[in-house]
C-alpha cells in the first residue's frame, strides 16, 4: 500500500505541530481534549477493534491525463472515462483542476464556464448536422399548448406563476441574441466583400 493519505484511512500528518497552529490561529485546539470528543474512538486507525478491514484496491488504469484536484496527491483508483475532455471545454476543465483549488470560486466558476462552452459547441454541431436537434420540441413548449398549460397555472395558487413571464426570455433570449449576433457579423461580411 501508498504512503499516501488521499484515500486511505489514515490520518495525515500535521503540516504545522499543535504549538505553532496555537500560536497562529485564535482558539485553535480548543476540541483538542479526548475526554470532550465522543468521535475520538472514530478518529483512530484500529482495525482489530472493530472487525474492519480495507485495502487499497487495484488501481485502474489511466489512459490519458485526468484531471486531478491539486489538494489529491493522485486520482481516486477509480474513474469515468465516459466523457475525455476535448477542445476549448476541455481545455478550461484542465486549467480549473490544475491551477486553481476546489476551495476557490475560480474554480468552479471555469468548469460552468467550460459546461456552457461544451453546451454551445454541442448545439453547432447538431446544427451543422443533417439531423439538427428540434429546439422548440426540446423545450417543452409544446406541451403547454397539449396538456391545458395555462389551465393548470390559473386559480391554483402556484408560487412558480410569478416567474413564468420571464421563461420566454430566459428560454429564448439566448437563441435571439446569437441570431441577431450571426445576422449583423453575416452583414458585416458582405458589405466588406462587396467594397
């Protein structure tokens, strides 16, 4: 087995010893006392205690580079390898894995980023496909005209009725703006073409 601590049941060691955490941080080991903590027997690495038992299991094998938390000394012996990280999304996957901790908004705020990127890319490419995706059937909105929608909103006293003038935009406004975005860059083009 790995001297590592990432996954094991060990517990890792100190960076700093209790003295200088004390010393630098404000009421640090307060809970320190055993007779205070009814976990304490939880805490401590004893297997013939309790019956239980764990190894390390075999670790699979990786393929490419994963992407790794930069606070896990190595990937957890299991992973997906479902959806490898490619183009520009991957790209953004890798540096929020790589640069920045799970601790940081940094990071989570790139791999929504690289889910929108990835959610644009898909969309190009159904479009360019010769089976687009059906965006108004996708939707849902069909099915307010189908399933009496209005009626089922009406005198029923719903908290979500208060949002739903703001659906059409939310759904649509996306779709609106990369339209009139391609139709002012499509008319930018020919008039640079024809003069």
């Amino acid at each position: 087995m790995t001297d590592h601590y990432g996954y094991t049941a060990a517990k890792p060691p100190l960076r700093e010893s209790s003295e200088q955490l004390r010393a630098r941080v404000p009421g640090w080991g307060v809970d320190l006392d055993p007779q205070d903590r009814p976990s304490v027997p939880k805490l401590q690495l004893d297997p013939d205690a309790t019956g239980a038992h764990w190894e390390f299991p075999e670790r699979q094998p990786e393929h490419w580079p994963r992407e790794r938390s930069i606070e896990h000394q190595f990937l957890t012996p299991v992973f997906g390898t479902a959806q490898p990280p490619r183009g520009l999304s991957g790209a953004i996957r890798k540096l929020a894995y790589a640069r920045y901790s799970e601790g940081r908004a940094a990071h989570w705020l790139l791999l929504m980023a690289a889910d929108r990127v990835d959610t644009v890319g898909s969309t190009l490419t159904s479009l360019a496909s010769p089976h687009p995706d059906n965006l108004l059937a996708e939707t849902g909105v069909l099915s307010e005209f189908k399933a009496h929608g209005l009626r089922s909103r009406l005198g029923e006293r719903r908290t979500d009725v208060v949002h739903h003038p703001l659906d059409p935009i939310i759904v649509a406004g996306p779709w609106l703006l990369l339209g009139v975005v391609a139709y002012r860059t499509a008319k930018r083009v020919a008039s640079r073409l024809r003069g």
